[in-house]
C-alpha cells in the first residue's frame, strides 16, 4: 500500500516542481522543449534587461509639468531634460493653457519653469528650469529607427511619475494634423501604450536614446500611438531656443485643394493633378502684391509642385522669409508665373 502510494505521488507531482535535476526535466519533456524552454527564458531576459536598462537610464531626465496658478488645478503633462543647463522638451499643446509652470524633478523637488517658445504646428515647446545636478537625456537619431524595433515610453499618465511602457515601433513616416491645421510629417507610431499626461514624454530605444516625443493617442483604439520624430525636435528646439519661434513664409491666401482637369495637367506637363484653389487674398499681403487673385489654382512653388494646402504648407519655410519666389498658378486654361516675396507668418496664423 505504501509503494503504491509513493509511485502515484511520484507520477502526479512533475519533476520540475520537486526540484529535480536538468537530466531528469530531460526524462520528462524531451531535450528539444527544454532546449526551446531555455532559448525562451534567455530572449525575455534579454528582453526584460533591455527595457529595464533604458528605463533606468532615462528616467532620471522625465519630469512631470503642471500648468495652472496654485488656486486651482490646471493641466498636467510630461517633459524631459535634454541639456544639463535645464532646457526641457515637451508638447505644445501641454503648456497652451498660459498659466504657472511648474516642474516636478525625479527626486520629487518643484520648481518654476520659464517658457522660453512653442510652436503648436509641430506640437513642440522648450522650457528651462534652474536647479542643481540635472541630467539630461541622450538625443538619438531618428533616421536608424525601424518599424518593430524597441520602443520604451516614459512619463506621468495621470499624474503617476516615471510610468514605464514597452512595445514596438509599429510604422514610420504617418502624418499627424497640428492644432493649426498645418500636417506633421515623419511621426513614429507605436504601441508601447500613452495615456493622458504622458504627452511631451520621451519614447526611446533599447540604448535608452530618445527617438520621440510622445504626442498622441487614437481613441478608442488601443494599442495606436505617435511620437514627434526626435530629428524633428532636435530642430525645432533648436530654432526655439535661437528665436523663442519658429519662422515660416506666409503668402496671405486662402485656398483649398481641388483635382485638376486632366486635359489641363497633360498640355501643360504638370506633375500633380491637384492644385490649391485661392478663395481668398489678404489685403496688403504678399500675393496680393504680386497679383495673386482669387479663382487662381496655385501648381508650383519654385520648382516644386503643389499638389494641395499641406505640399504649400511644407514648401514655405523660413529659407523663403523675404526671398522672391516664382509661383505658377492656372487663371483658367492659362498657366501664369507670378513672382511673389512670401512674409513671415503672422503669429496664431495656421499658413
């Protein structure tokens, strides 16, 4: 009775459960499942040591940013550290409410922060803060990050600091719509999860290199999210710090994309079939005093096509400030070049 015991004890209790040696886990499920097993425990340490790493090595950079006067709560976001003399990286459209900002440090300490420029047509800000032993994040570079490559989000969603999130780049290049209207380009998307307050946080690789700023979720999917290319911030918090603004041209026109007629693209050679329509002129601006008119079809710019608003949103920038500029547009069946002198936009101005 007691053998008969002891067998059927032995044979319902697994040997990986008794503490059982390598050889007898072997008798049990066979060398090819404990080889995969194994190959299986490594890659999610490899894994788990990876995130764990460039958490750590991030971490201390991510501050939490309230916008709000101390009589009431105002808004909360994520901001990171990106020089050692206390410029920050964040949204735009985290400090928009204008009030007190403040900065939450990762030792817990809260100081005031100073706006030093936003731009809300790539959603980005700089602030600064002044205090003592700051480390600042390592900048990558956007342009070796590949679709499913490692991508770590760090902030305060919800107010809760240093939250850690992993996933996957899931695309490259999406385009996003800024508050001004105006298209963001080369947005990364992943699914390494944001929720509210993780906006203005840093997304990074394995190396713990910032690759973006953590901008936007998709509601209510799960699981799609975007960042700001980090080469897209290093740029613009550059001109930022420089300026305090970012300077683009400004026609003073309004328009709307519109198909072309195809007989009208074929016997002028035009390279797109689509050009911006001016509803209307700015009294005084520069395509009124180049002889822009209402009705136009604006095609080219330079030498590039305009195949709609967001093509001659992207072709006026801050090289065309003051430049005179051939512009080709359609008055009825017939292609006119206008020379125009494009402006500096106006602030609040979308183009």
């Amino acid at each position: 009775m007691v053998a008969n015991g002891n067998r059927a004890q032995n044979e319902s209790v697994p040997s990986s459960c008794l503490g059982g040696s390598e050889s007898s886990l072997e008798a049990n499920v066979g060398p090819g499942l404990l080889a995969l097993s194994n190959n299986d425990a490594a890659l999610l340490d490899a894994y788990s040591e990876a995130v764990t790493g460039a958490a750590e090595r991030v971490s201390p950079s991510v501050v939490k940013i309230d916008v709000g006067d101390r009589a009431r709560s105002g808004t909360t976001g994520s901001g990171f550290v990106f020089t050692p003399d206390g410029f920050l990286l964040t949204n735009s459209h985290v400090v928009q409410p204008r009030g007190l900002l403040r900065a939450t440090l990762p030792d817990g300490h809260r100081v005031e922060a100073t706006l030093v420029g936003d731009d809300p047509a790539t959603d980005l800000a700089v602030l600064r803060v002044s205090a003592p032993d700051l480390a600042p994040a390592v900048m990558g570079d956007s342009r070796s990050v590949k679709v499913g490559h490692l991508a770590i989000a760090i902030g305060n969603p919800f107010g809760f600091h240093c939250t850690v999130t992993a996933g996957v780049v899931s695309a490259l290049g999406r385009s996003l719509r800024s508050v001004t209207g105006r298209l963001m380009d080369d947005i990364i998307q992943t699914d390494a999860a944001l929720n509210p307050g993780n906006s203005g946080g840093p997304l990074v690789n394995s190396r713990g290199e910032v690759i973006g700023v953590n901008t936007a979720t998709i509601l209510p999917a799960q699981g799609i999210c975007f960042a700001i290319s980090v080469n897209t911030a290093k740029f613009v918090a550059g001109r930022l710090i420089r300026d305090g603004r970012i300077r683009r041209a400004y026609l003073g026109v309004g328009g709307q994309t519109v198909p072309l007629p195809r007989k009208v693209v074929r016997f002028h050679d035009l390279k797109s079939d689509r050009g911006v329509l001016v509803l209307s002129v700015e009294a005084g601006g520069a395509s009124e005093r180049a002889g822009l008119r209402e009705g136009d079809v604006i095609v080219a710019l330079g030498n590039e096509p305009v195949g709609g608003v967001d093509d001659l949103q992207r072709l006026l920038t801050e090289a065309r400030v003051g430049a005179e500029t051939s512009l080709r547009a359609l008055r009825g069946a017939d292609l006119v070049v206008i020379e125009v002198v494009p402006q500096e936009t106006p602030s609040k101005s979308p183009r």
